[in-house]
C-alpha cells in the first residue's frame, strides 16, 4: 500500500497538471505585479530642415504607487537651438530642467482600480489552485486505495477458486484410478468433472477480474518516468485491513464541525473574495473621479529668466460621469455572481453533509457485515469438516462433499467482498476528514502546498 500511495502521490499525471496549473497562476500573479513596475522613457525631438534648428533630449522614470491609484515621476529635459514662438514650452536652460511630480487619485481609484483587483485576485487564484492541488490529491490518493485493495481481494479471492479448482482435479485424478481399477462406477468421474469443468469457468472469471484490477491499480502504480507498472500475484503481500472501532455519530459530529476545511468549500470561497472585488471594482466606476498633481520643477544654467527659479505647479481634475451604465452593469453582474456562488456552496456544503453521513453508515454498515461473513465462513468450515469425516468414514458422498466445499469458498469470496466493502469505506472516510497521513499525504498541509 504504502509504495502505491508514494507512486500515487509523486507520480500521477492528474496530480502533475495540478501542479503546473498552480505554477501558471504564479506567473500570473508575477503579471499582475507588474503593473506596478517603474518604467524609463527616453525621448529626442529634432527638425532635419527648415528654418528652426531646435532639438530636444527628454528622460524620465514614472513608479505607480500601489495605493491611492497614484504615481510619482521624476525626469530631465534640455534643449538647443530655436523653436518657433508656439513650441516655446520646449526651450530649457543651458543646462536643462529637473522635475518631480506625484499624482493621487482622491475619489475613483483611491482605494481599489483594476490594477489592483488584477493582483488581488491573481493572489487568490494561487491559493485556489493549491486548493485544487489538494482536492486532486485526495481523490487521487482515494482512489489509488481503492484500486490496492480491490486488486488485493480480487488475488485472495482467485487463490480461492484456485484451491477450489486443485481439489476437483485432485478427485479427478483418484477418482479416474478408481474407475479403471473397478472400484468406482464411471458416473462418478463424469460427475466430478462437471464440477471441475463449473470451477474452471469460476477460475477463469477470478483470473480476468485480478488482471483488469491489476491494470486498474497500474494507473497508479508508476515507475520515475510516470509509466503505468503492472503487478501480479506474487506481490499480494497482507491482507485486507481489520475493522476499526468508529463510533459513527462522534465520527460524523467531528467531521461536520471541520466541514469548512474541506477544499471543495475553499474553493467556493476563494472565488467568492473574487466576486467581492469586482464588485468593489464596479462600485468604484461609479465615482467621480478627483485627481491632484503636484509638480516641482527647476532649470539650470544660462538663459531666459523667464525660466529661472523653482516652479511648483498644483493641479486638480474633476470628472463627473453623467451615465453610469458601464458601473451600474458591472456592480449588477458582480452581486449576481456573488448570490450564485452563495448558492452553489450551500448545495455543495449539503452535498458533503450527506456524503459524510453515508461514509458513516458504511463504515458502521461494512464493519457489522466483516462480523457476520466471518462468522458464515467459520459455520461453513466447520459443516465441511463434518462432512469430510462423514465421507471418510463412509457415511457421505462426493456430491455433499463438493457442496460443503463450494459452500465454504462462497463464504470465504463474501468474507473477502465484506472486507474490500469495508477498506473503501476506510478510504473514502480518509478522504472526507482530510486524514492526510493515512492517505499518504502527511507532507502536506491543508493548504496543498508541497
């Protein structure tokens, strides 16, 4: 088991394209950030003819602020030459002009824009595809236990039909001695290989139910390359696993108080936080907007006083929206989604209440059913004990004898069936308490990270 789970977990390709669909949503995040990078613009303006010689060399580096939808620039300007009278605005010292600014919103974007929301929401889709990776793990793990214990039982239960099939032949072979020696009517053999003929064909069906498990538990069972490895028989190591004590309304009561951490839930709400910013968003569209810029700048060197000292500038801009139906149609979209996703995690939230209350029935429904197919199989065992005895000493027959036997491997395939109805049970209960050590998956946290 403990190789399936580590395969399972390191290997599945449904667990690897979790993983890269995580590490897609970081470069998102990385993109989102980027909206707030600095950027540097260099610039050169000059007239290859004409009157006018002028020419101009601009730089400058702008950093938008994360908060209050701002930005700050600062740059360095100079040119040479003349300029016409109606580009006078691009004469400079001779040493040129130094500038600062800072620009705020006041109203619209000061405390939420679309940049903003972009990151937000990129950081809330990483942590919705760790929780992806973990729902995918639990199933994953869930199913890989499924798989071990069924090929497991599907191997016992064809070991049984085997012996089964060995005693039949066995008979065979002393009964044809018998026949030809004339101590035995030939309607025995004939009888005897119907039955033999009745336990090849339950042979044979064993044998194609332990294949298509084998190759049902492959997918999980991988080697470093991620390639399906087939097992066979001689790898059916220990039995199914022994009943657990579960007190199934402690067990249920625990689980339902820990139904939050279920990842299915996490999900739900993460894109709920989703909704909640694009509504903010919408709601923002609606503003004014009001935004100041507040600028310093100074010239150098020789020229016009026109351009000497330090000029501080002070701006504001009103924008008053007078149809608001872009705002009014996103915030309406944004509150619909929001109703929708509210829905959605209450069915899903019932859906996991009803799931944990049948998990809790089968382990208490399975456990009870091990007890009475252990105890049919022990009552089977001992009427075939009888009847050998009976027929040794004369007493029974070949037909009764092979009845008794038949009884006891039925007993032993349902003792078998009672016990794989109970493993899965185990499984899928590991899976609905976030059992993680059990499944295998004790180096991860519940965030899915790992």
């Amino acid at each position: 088991m403990k190789e399936v789970l580590e395969s399972a977990r390191e290997h599945f390709p449904q667990v690897a394209a979790a993983m890269a669909a995580r590490d897609a949503r970081r470069g998102d995040l990385l993109a989102a950030q980027g909206a707030f990078d600095a950027q540097a613009t260099q610039s050169t303006r000059q007239r290859l003819s004409g009157f006018w010689d002028g020419k101009t060399f601009e730089s400058s580096v702008t950093k938008p602020l994360e908060n209050f939808g701002g930005k700050v620039y600062g740059g360095y300007r100079i040119s040479e030459g003349e300029f016409p009278i109606y580009e006078d605005i691009m004469f400079t010292n001779s040493f040129g002009e130094l500038k600062a600014g800072v620009s705020l919103s006041l109203l619209r974007d000061r405390e939420i824009d679309a940049r903003r929301v972009k990151r937000m929401n990129s950081a809330i889709d990483i942590r919705a595809a760790d929780l992806d990776l973990l729902a995918t793990r639990l199933a994953v793990q869930e199913a890989a236990m499924r798989a071990f214990y069924s090929w497991q039982a599907a191997g016992r239960q064809m070991d049984i039909y085997r012996t089964l099939l060995a005693l039949a032949k066995d008979r065979d072979q002393a009964l044809s001695r018998r026949v030809a020696q004339g101590d035995a009517p030939e309607i025995l053999r004939v009888e005897n290989r119907q039955i033999l003929i009745r336990r090849e064909i339950l042979m044979a069906e064993a044998d194609q139910r332990f294949r298509d498990a084998s190759t049902m538990l492959s997918l999980y069972l991988r080697d470093d390359a991620r390639q399906p490895v087939r097992v066979g028989a001689e790898r059916l190591g220990a039995a199914l696993p022994e009943p657990q004590i579960f007190h199934a309304e402690a067990l249920l009561s625990e689980a339902l108080q820990r139904l939050d951490e279920r990842p299915e839930l996490r999900l739900i709400d993460a894109r709920l936080e989703t909704g909640m910013n694009e509504l903010m968003l919408a709601q923002n569209i609606l503003k004014p907007r009001l935004d100041v810029d507040f600028e310093v700048s100074r010239d150098f060197g020789d020229g016009s006083i026109t351009r000497e000292g330090t000029d501080v500038i002070l701006g504001l801009k009103l924008v008053i929206p007078l149809q608001t139906r872009l705002g009014e149609g996103q915030r309406a979209r944004a509150r619909a989604e929001i109703a929708r996703m509210r829905h959605e995690r209450q069915m899903q939230a019932d859906q996991l209440e009803v799931e944990l209350r049948m998990i809790a029935t089968a382990i208490s429904t399975s456990s009870r059913l091990v007890e009475l197919a252990e105890a049919e199989l022990a009552q089977a065992r001992l009427m075939e004990k009888a009847e050998r005895t009976r027929f040794e000493n004369g007493e029974s027959d070949f037909f009764l004898l092979n009845i008794r036997e038949e009884r006891v491997a039925d007993a032993e395939v349902r003792a078998i069936d009672a016990r794989l109805r109970y493993a899965v049970a185990e499984a899928d209960l590991f899976a609905a308490t976030l059992a993680l050590a059990a499944l295998g998956l004790k180096d991860f946290d519940l965030q899915g990270r790992g």
